[in-house]
C-alpha cells in the first residue's frame, strides 16, 4: 500500500513520498508527514542479522513506498559505501554504563552524513520518477555540519545546484573550512552577517515567495531543501536508532523487547524526531531525553509547554545546537495535536508573528516519551573531562551536552534503564574546545596542530576531512546582510 505525506498545515495538500522529498517543504508553509505510521515488518532478531545496508532498506522502505526496490536500494548502496571509515557505518561504543552511538564516520565527520550521503540519490531519483527536468536548486541554512555535508553530497551532482548559507561568526574554525573549501562547479558558500535563526529565516522566506518561485521556473529551476524539513532527510535517520537497538540486541546488551532510552543533542529537533518516528513504528523505546545547551528554548518547551523564541541567542562552543527556532518541533506539534493542521497552522503563525506559543494541557500530555534537559559550557566542558579521565573515551561539545543532562537525569530520576547517548561529532571538528575541556596546557593555534595533538591524547586517528583542511584552498569567501540573501541567490541563477 502507498504511503502519502500531508502537510502539517493543509491536510488537502497530500503528495506521494517522493514529491514530497522533491519540494522539501510544503507550498504552505507547513512541513510532510506520514498520512499514517507504518509498523517494522521484521523481528529485532531478523533486524540484527542484517548490515546497515539491508537494514536501511527495511526501515525506509515503510516510509517511501514510491520507490521501487531496485531505486531505492540503488540510493542506498551509493550513499553507504567506503566514504564511511568503518563497514558498521554507525557503531556504537560501550563507555562505563553507558552507549555512545557514533554517527560521524562519514566524510564529514557529523552525523549530518548519515542522511545528507543519500538525500541526492533519493532526489535526483524522484526528479526522474516525476519527470522534472527543471534544474534543482538545493537552498540550506547551516548551524554547523548540515552545509558541509549537503555540499559534499550534491557536489557536482548532475541536475542540481546548492546554496549554502551560514552564520559568519557562528561555527567553528574546522566547520567554516570544511564548508569554504568545498570544491564543485554547482556550489555555492555563503556567510551571513547573523545568527543561524537568521539564515533559517531567510531561506524559508525564499521558499514560500510565490514571485521568486515563478521566475525560477520561468529560467528553469526549482527548489528543494537538504535541512532536516525534507523529509528524505528525516526518515534516513530513523535507520540508525533501529540499527543501534538491533545491535545492542545482537550483543546480548539487551533482550528482544526491552525498552532503551536514547539522549539527543538538539538544535532543529530533526536527530530527536527520527527516535521518535523510530518508537512510532515499533521500536521498544522508553525515554527520549533532549538535551540543549545554554540556548535552552526546548528545554523550556518540555518543562512549560511554551514556545518563546524572544530571548538573547547565545553564541556556545556546541554551534550546531545555536538554534532558537527548532523547525522540525513542527511535525511533533501536529503529531500530539491529533494531527490537525488547523491548530498546528495557528501556533506557527503565532510563532512567526509574536516569536511565542503556548500548546494546550491535552498536547502537553501527549509528550510523555520526552524529558528535557540543559547543559551550561561549563558542565559541558565538565563533562569532556570526566569521559575521558574515567575511560580514556573523547567525545566532542554537543555530544558533551548529552552526557552531563544524561548524568543529572540518572541522578534525578534513579532511572536505569538502558540509554544511547548519540554522538553527533567527531571531537576532531572541536579540537580546540575538547583539548581545553581536557585541560592540555599550550595548545596551538593551528588546526592540524591541534588535531595531531588530539590524535596523542586520545589515541585515535586524525580523520581524513580534518587531514586534507590542511592544504585545501578557500574557494568561497562571499559575506553578506540577513536582507541581500535573496539578491544573492537570483545573482547566482542570473534570474536579476
């Protein structure tokens, strides 16, 4: 049976999986969801038999039910392959009492690569299956990792086009190159003179203005999105906290039907929906903890049951959680509403209007599989220590943020329950940062000098996309006002 996608806004506006990834977001403003959830057609047992590649086909099969087993196992294959520096693709490490899901060993190092190594297969596939042969014009906004790895996804993919916006002084060192050194005739780096709420903003206004749509099409092209809002971005994540239960299973970690908890570093809410979308489909879960830094709207969210993005955006040491509008809280808004657009439209009007929301006691019940927590950069930094003191293990800044609200939950709760702790980064993308947390004297200022000193301490190796930093030329240097991004993108298409 096919699965169609309704917007969270419009429930009129259906469309098929694959239409669904082509628009990225919905012409109304609103965001795809399941018509309905599937359920996993396959045992943990069968599950765990499986590599990440069969287990891939398992989960996203039950979601983009348009494309045949040939397509999709096509795009499965080209995004899973030897870019991932270990045949596991998302191992999990057992550190103390606790498991550490390792989603950085692509080639970018963050876990944006488990989703953005396969989002231009899964398009440029469904530009085909709709017979599209307009230009696709793939428009992000990065707090970090999500340019890099859309931009070493879509690199010269034929058909395609990214522009990628970022803020200026928002990421770190080693994000800012990874991004800037992007080699690719269809790519486009772009620094913003704001925060990442800016640059968000800034792309979404440009996706629902109507004039600036017709006159792309007009010159042949059309939109689409690699963040998080398109939802060929959220269902592959869904694959990796199916793949990390069934791997604990095969272990004998855990028994066939045991309930997990899992804490997510959050920024866009993405990473923490796909473990809910996970649950929803049958995966034993019990507590999804979502962990946010000083920048604590979700925190707050979760302890009030409102949304005010009106406060002081705070510039921390976990960039890609620099986040104070979480676009995909969207789809978990319509999901405890009892998926009505109608209310979901209203509080996202609100949003955009008065930058606050506040959602009723019935929804508020309806977020039971969540607790919120907040880590300050101090009891992150903290954090960085104790791991690696305790175990020798390094982790990085935002999987830092998971680990100390992890810690103050157990303390609070008395919860012992098995928990994922899901690691977003490679601590080689914070050098800096993770080697002060540490507390080395005389760190250097030089990135690869840093990393050979990361490499020292924590007995690992440097990875190839901090390695080739070193020598790659900065290809993009534009910077530009939050109010000339459109003027940017139709210089870009010639569209003036």
């Amino acid at each position: 049976m096919k699965l169609m996608y309704r917007s969270t806004r419009d429930k009129s506006n259906r469309v098929t999986a694959s239409q669904a990834v082509l628009q990225g977001l919905s012409p109304d403003g609103g965001l795809y969801v399941p018509e309905t959830m599937p359920a996993l057609a396959r045992s943990i047992k069968e599950l765990s038999a499986m590599d990440y590649r069969e287990l891939a086909y398992e989960v996203m099969s039950l979601f983009l039910t348009d494309f045949t087993e040939e397509e999709l196992k096509a795009c499965i294959s080209k995004a899973y392959d030897d870019k991932f520096d270990t045949p596991e693709i998302a191992p999990i490490r057992k550190v103390g009492d606790s498991y550490y899901l390792e989603l950085y060993h692509g080639a970018t190092i963050a876990f944006k690569d488990m989703a953005l190594s396969i989002l231009p297969h899964l398009l440029t596939t469904a530009a085909r299956k709709n017979k599209v042969e307009d230009e696709i014009v793939i428009l992000t906004a990065t707090s970090g990792d999500t340019g890099k790895a859309a931009l070493a996804g879509f690199a010269d993919v034929e058909g395609t086009r990214i522009i990628v916006f970022y803020p200026k002084n928002g990421v770190s060192s080693v994000q800012e190159k990874q991004m800037v050194t992007q080699r690719g005739a269809n790519t486009h780096v772009i620094g913003i003179r704001g925060n990442f709420d800016d640059a968000q903003t800034g792309v979404k206004r440009m996706f629902n203005n109507t004039e600036l749509t017709e006159r792309m099409k007009k010159a042949g092209y059309i939109f689409s999105s690699a963040n998080s809002i398109n939802i060929g971005r959220l269902v592959p994540q869904i694959v990796y906290y199916v793949y990390s239960y069934a791997s604990l299973y095969k272990r004998n970690e855990i028994s066939e039907g045991e309930k997990i908890n899992f804490v997510v570093p959050t920024g866009n809410f993405g990473n923490i929906l796909a473990a809910y979308y996970a649950k929803q489909i049958g995966l034993p879960v019990g507590k999804l903890i979502c962990a946010s830094n000083e920048n604590r709207v979700l925190y707050d969210f979760f302890e009030s049951g409102r949304y005010d993005k009106n406060r002081e955006f705070i510039i921390t040491e976990s960039p890609s959680m620099d986040i104070l509008v979480s676009s995909n809280l969207e789809r978990l808004i319509y999901h405890i509403s009892g998926d009505d657009p109608a209310k979901t439209a209203e509080l996202m009007k609100a949003l955009t209007n008065k930058g606050v929301y506040e959602i009723s006691e019935t929804m508020r019940k309806n977020l039971k599989d969540f607790v919120g927590g907040w880590a300050s950069g101090e009891k992150m930094r903290r954090a960085i220590r104790d791991v690696y003191e305790e175990s020798g293990y390094v982790i990085d800044t935002h999987t830092a943020v998971a680990a100390s609200v992890y810690k103050d939950y157990a303390g609070e709760t008395g919860d012992g329950t098995k928990t994922v702790i899901v690691s977003t980064a490679s601590p080689y993308k914070f050098s800096n940062s993770v080697l002060a947390a540490i507390g080395t004297p005389d760190i250097p200022e030089d990135d690869y000098e840093q990393a050979r000193l990361l490499k020292e301490i924590s007995g690992t190796e440097i990875p190839k996309a901090v390695g080739e930093l070193q020598t790659a030329p900065v290809v993009h240097n534009t910077v530009c006002d939050v109010d000339k991004m459109q003027s940017i993108v139709e210089e870009i298409l010639k569209i003036i």
